[in-house]
C-alpha cells in the first residue's frame, strides 16, 4: 500500500498527523509527501525570518523530519502566501488564486504519477489559510483524473483546527496516537524555526479532546481501506474501481 500525504508547508504533516505517520511506517506502509509551498519568509525562530533565505532552512528542517520519519520526500518549491502578497490576517478566509491552485495541481499529478498511491491525505484547510485552500482544491481537482483509485482521506490541520471540533464528512476515522507520542514530538521539533514549544501543547490539547488524529474519509470505502491499513491489514479503497494506467517515474 503507497500514501501520499499533501503538505501546504514544510511543517503541517508533522503538525496534524505526526502520530498517523508513526502508525502507518510501523504497518510497512511506503509514505511519500509532497510539500507545495516551500518557498517563504516566514521563519519566526531563525535569524532568516523575513528573508527569502527563510526557504532554504526550511527545505533543511524538512529534510531532517524525511530521514527521521522515512518519508520520501517531493517538494514543489511555490510560493506561498507570504511571497503572494498576503499578510497575518489577509491569508485567513481567502479566496486561492486560480493560478496558484493550476500550479499546484500540476505539481500534485506529477507526485500522484510517481507514487501512484492507494490513499491521499489532504488538509481540510479549516479556517481558510489561503495555502491550505489551494492545497485541498488542487487535490480534490487532479486526484480524480490522475488516480482514480485513490481514496482522498482529510486531515485536521493544526493549529488551524484547534477549538473545531464538527463533522467534515460523514467518514471519520480516529486515530489512536498515545503510543507514538514520542515519535510526533520529535517530528514538530525538526523545525526550530516554527516554535515547537508554541505548537506541542496546542497538539496535544486536540488530540486529547479528539480521542486523538481525527481524520475524514471522503467515501465509508476510503474509511475502511484507512482503518484497516492502521490495523496493519491492507484492502484496497475501492475494489470496483479501476487501477490508474500510468508509469511510475522520477519526478
């Protein structure tokens, strides 16, 4: 079974799903990730906060959480909302611009061909940061065409997702994360320059009143391939579907 995880940033797989990723590695599952906006300024706890160096030591910190975790790692290198104009509160509640979700969507179907995963997850993009809106439209846009056996399943995305707790489809899955928790802290504290100590206790705070990584599935097929892939027990998400023709290859 192949999973591709979607992150707007270099840091939001590690963020909202830290303890999903331990789960899913101890299954043997092969995890890849694609990072669309690696391009940035914001870096709050590096002297390159500000600058478009900013980029460089995150690219660094994502790397790092790659060779701890064993995700391969795809980076689109876009620019994200601090280099397209948007500041603190204008990113929030956006509309993503058309020409940012094409971008992104192009980047997207080249991971889908190269992995051509059985599972997607996706950022719900809960409260609109305008980074995680084109993420979930580029997925929701190319994932169909380019791997229509691929179940799209959601994450709650951190720390966006904090203090939200409704129902986004009608498939959750919660993850049972307590067993990893060491695991999930040392993949947030790969990246010095986000505040790791600002983000751990807002993790752990959801996943306690969650029960622990809630994520939505979008089909009751998609849930049950995800459930009993977390139970080390592989099915496929949807076995009437046919299987994407296309060739795996170096992207």
């Amino acid at each position: 079974m192949n999973v591709l995880l979607l992150s707007p940033h270099p840091d939001d797989i590690a963020w909202s799903i830290g303890g999903t990723v331990a789960r899913l590695a101890g299954t043997g599952t092969a995890l890849s990730a694609l990072t669309l906006f690696g391009r940035t300024t914001y870096a709050p706890a590096s002297p390159a906060h500000g600058t478009t160096a900013a980029g460089g030591v995150r690219a660094l910190e994502d790397a790092a959480w790659s060779s701890l975790t064993g995700v391969r790692l795809y980076r689109a290198d876009l620019p994200d909302a601090s280099l397209r104009g948007y500041d603190d509160d204008t990113e929030m509640g956006a509309r993503a611009e058309p020409a940012i979700v094409a971008q992104a969507a192009e980047r997207l179907a080249g991971a889908l061909r190269a992995t051509r995963p059985d599972l997607l997850l996706v950022p719900l993009a809960i409260r609109g940061h305008v980074d995680h809106v084109a993420a979930r439209a580029a997925a929701e846009a190319v994932a169909p065409v380019e791997a229509p056996g691929c179940a799209l399943v959601y994450y709650e995305d951190l720390p966006y997702a904090a203090g939200v707790h409704v129902s986004h489809t009608d498939h959750p899955v919660v993850v049972g994360v307590a067993a990893h928790h060491a695991e999930r802290e040392a993949g947030v504290r790969c990246y010095p320059s986000q505040e790791p100590h600002l983000i751990l206790p807002v993790i752990s705070a959801h996943s306690a009143t969650a029960g622990g990584e809630r994520l939505w599935a979008a089909t009751g097929s998609g849930a049950h391939c995800f459930s009993q892939l977390l139970a080390g027990v592989p099915a496929m998400p949807n076995t009437d579907a046919p299987l994407p023709r296309m060739e795996t290859h170096a992207w």
